[in-house]
C-alpha cells in the first residue's frame, strides 16, 4: 500500500438515493478536484457549492467540504463531495476522479491512514468497525465508548503499572548498589504483581462477556419431539420461520433467526427434536443437533408442560455438562397452579411459557438475566469485544503469571523481567504503538470501503 497516493471512495452505498457521499484524501486532493471546476475551492476549511465537468459537460452539483491536514480524519488533505445519489452519477463521479489522478481506496484504507498517521488508535480503529456492525444497544455503547478517545483510560491503567514494575526491577538491575529503591522490596513487587494480574484478569472477564453480547450469543432450541420448539422459535422471532405441526418430527433440519435486545444479540437454531427414530432422514436431524449442541453458549431446553415424564437421555445429559442452560416448560396456559408447584419443586429454575399465546416474557427475561452487561461501562476499566485483541488479553495475562510464578521461585530479577517485556510487548500490540504492516493490513481490510 502506498501512503503517498491520493485515494477516492464512496462513503455511502452506491444506490438509488438521494444523496452519496465521496471521500478523497491525500496531498493531492485539492489539485485533483479542482480539476473538476470551472471555479477551483482554496486549500482552507471550508464549505463550498459548486458544479463538476468533466472535458466541458457537467456531472452534477455538488457541495464540496475540505478539510485540511492534519485536522482531518485521515491527518491528511480530505475532500468529501455531496452528489446525488443516483447509480450513474456516482459511478460518473467516481471514474471522473480516477482519471484526474486518485486511486481507488482498498477497504478500511481511510481508517488505516488514520491510524498510521497517529489520528486513532487501533483500539479505536477497531470500535469504528464495531459501531458500523453493532446489533444491539450495549455493542453501540460500547463502540462509542473506545471510539471516543485515543487515550483508553483502562488500557492505560494497566499499561502504566506494567511499566512501573518493569521499571522497579530493571532498576535494581542497573543499581544493585541501592538496595532500597521505593517499592522494589519482594514483598511490595509481589503485591503489584498480584494487582496487576487481577486487574488484566477482570478486564478478560468484562471482555468475553461483551463479546457474547455484541458478536451474538450462539442459541440453540433443544428439546423432545412436539414439546414446542419451533412454535417458540417463531415466537421469539415473530415471525413464521419454522413449520410447525402436531406430527412428531417436522422439524428435520436446522432452522435459524436472530433477535437483538439492547444489551445482547441472540443467534437462534430451531434443532430436530431429540428421540429414538430409525427415520434415516431424522436420524440424521437428530446428529445435527448434537452437532450444535458442542457450540451453542446457550441452551433453551424445552419440556412438554402436559409431560409428567421429564427424563433426559444419557447421551443429552453428557451434552449439556458445563453449558448454560434455560429449562422451558411450554403449553403453560394447560397448567394448574398446583403443577406449577410441583414443576417448580424439582425445577427451581424453570420458566413458562406458552407458544399458542404468543407468552415467552418468562423465558426473555430469564436469559437477559444471564447476560446481563449492564454495569461494566459504568467505570473507566478496560473493556473490548473484539476475539482477536481478546486473545492478545489472555496472552498478556499468561505473560504475567509466568513472570510472578517465577519471581515466587526465586528466579533471578533479568529472568522475570523477560516474560514483563514480552507483556509488554504484547500491550502495545494490542494498541497498535508497535506492529507488523501485514497485519496491520490484515486487520482493516475488513472495513466498508469508505471508512
């Protein structure tokens, strides 16, 4: 990728609109626009109206914002142009300023730019993308929250802290001579060494739960034949997505959907209902389930209300070990209050409700309860959503735990300061204050074009 070329792209869908917007930036951007009016716009901040021609027609009129460098977006030059939205003006447009000398923006370039030029950190780079992506009202929040500022406080917390341990010992390296620097006793760096694992460790906790809430919690609706899964699916989804009948087996493949609350984002998966067959074709439904079964985050577990026998197979049983499970008694409206008692009794958290009333408040308040995220934006403490910067979270924390596992051993100050600096290292990858350009392209490629 070359940094020095002026580069172009829609900002906007290119469809039948109103309006579109176009994004030029680069060191030539103001020559190359002005090429494109009869009255050429200043290098200034400014707003102007104008018409565009190109070898004497006109394309369209425009109004033209410029922005100068280094205030700007990208740190550079930047033109943006409100056109009409039509497919062929856009695309005319578009073309016209290829030819005039911009190149064509790769996807996520304007953000890398920014980046590169120090505008936004990559924290921030990668909360544009989520905020543009955002499913629920939590994955907007927090998007905005890491997007506002390039100083993340949280990250900052543990960044700074980090460097002062690394900066206590490599002192005591450097001057052994001075036995009684602040805060270097073992007692006193073992005790920092313990705050800063907790506060990483709690950061990767906040962390996986914003994942789950923003990338969409894996769902899948199990259950025996006829107990109403695919009538609760369609509940939740308001929609008729999945056949629904009284002949056990409908259900044969898998049938999706997704609805958003506002702190969390479900993916649904109406499975076939579990029981001994020798349909090869349902058989063959069943092993699905199972399938999804290994990597659904949460399970709705669905009981016939009417049932009196609630035994689950052996083979079930085993798949629902350490999974989060939601036990569902539908057909509510057939129950007496004493049967509910009694459900309740060997069921403590069981919910109801009934799919033929279009009643599933039980059941939506009881999985929000599980997931709820509500508190963590509250405070300044570093939280991110996104896996892979997640992962680099654990690999700091397993860094730092290597580090005090050692310093208990007796390890010498220079050995225990080597797994600090690779910590170290890998926080300011997390950031982006050191990386390696592949993947630094490699990580925006994954953006809309214009942004």
């Amino acid at each position: 990728m070359m940094i020095l070329d002026t580069i172009v792209a829609p900002a906007t869908n290119i469809a039948q609109q109103a309006l579109a917007i176009i994004r030029i930036s680069g060191s030539d951007s103001f020559s190359i626009i002005n090429k494109l009016l009869k009255k050429p716009v200043k290098r200034v901040r400014q707003v102007n109206f104008r018409d565009l021609y190109w070898k004497g027609q006109l394309l369209d009129q425009v109004v033209i914002t410029c922005f100068i460098a280094p205030s700007s977006f990208t740190g550079e030059d930047v033109i943006e142009i409100n056109c009409h939205g039509g497919i062929l003006v856009t695309n005319k447009i578009l073309t016209t300023l290829i030819n005039s000398g911009a190149r064509m923006a790769l996807p996520g370039e304007f953000s890398q730019r920014a980046f590169l030029n120090d505008k936004i950190s990559l924290i921030q780079a990668e909360a544009i993308n989520e905020l543009i992506v955002a499913k629920n009202e939590f994955a907007s929040d927090l998007a905005l929250r890491n997007m506002s500022t390039k100083n993340n406080l949280g990250f900052d917390k543990i960044k700074n802290l980090l460097m002062d341990i690394i900066s206590r010992i490599q002192t005591s390296i450097d001057y052994p001579e001075y036995d009684d620097i602040e805060g270097s006793s073992d007692q006193e760096l073992n005790l920092a060494l313990e705050s800063l694992i907790t506060m990483v460790s709690k950061a990767i906790f906040r962390s996986n739960l914003a994942n789950k809430s923003v990338s969409g919690i894996k769902t899948a609706i199990i259950g025996e034949t006829n107990v109403g899964k695919s009538s609760i699916l369609n509940c939740l989804l308001n929609e008729d997505k999945a056949l629904v009948s009284n002949v056990p087996g409908t259900t044969r493949d898998l049938v999706e959907g997704q609805i958003s609350f506002n702190n969390i984002t479900l993916e649904l998966i109406d499975t076939a209902g579990i029981r001994n067959t020798k349909d090869f074709i349902e058989s063959a439904g069943i092993e699905k389930t199972f399938q999804i079964l290994a990597k659904a985050d949460l399970l709705i577990h669905v009981f016939d209300s009417n049932s009196f026998d609630y035994q689950i197979e052996e083979k079930l049983l085993s798949a629902l070990e350490n999974k989060t499970v939601v036990k569902v008694f539908n057909k509510s409206e057939t129950l007496t209050s004493d049967r509910k008692k009694q459900i309740v009794k060997k069921y403590p958290e069981a919910v109801f409700c009934s799919a033929l009333n279009n009643d599933v408040e039980q059941l939506l308040d009881k999985i929000q309860s599980k997931y709820n995220v509500g508190d963590i934006l509250k405070s300044d403490d570093l939280v991110i959503s996104n896996i892979n910067q997640i992962s680099l979270l654990k690999n700091i924390e397993n860094k730092l735990k290597i580090a005090y596992n050692n310093f208990k051993l007796g390890f010498t100050a220079d050995i225990i300061n080597l797994d600090l600096y690779e910590a170290w290292t890998d926080l300011n990858n997390l950031i982006g204050e050191s990386y390696e350009e592949e993947i630094i392209d490699n990580i925006f490629r994954k953006y809309c074009l214009g942004k």
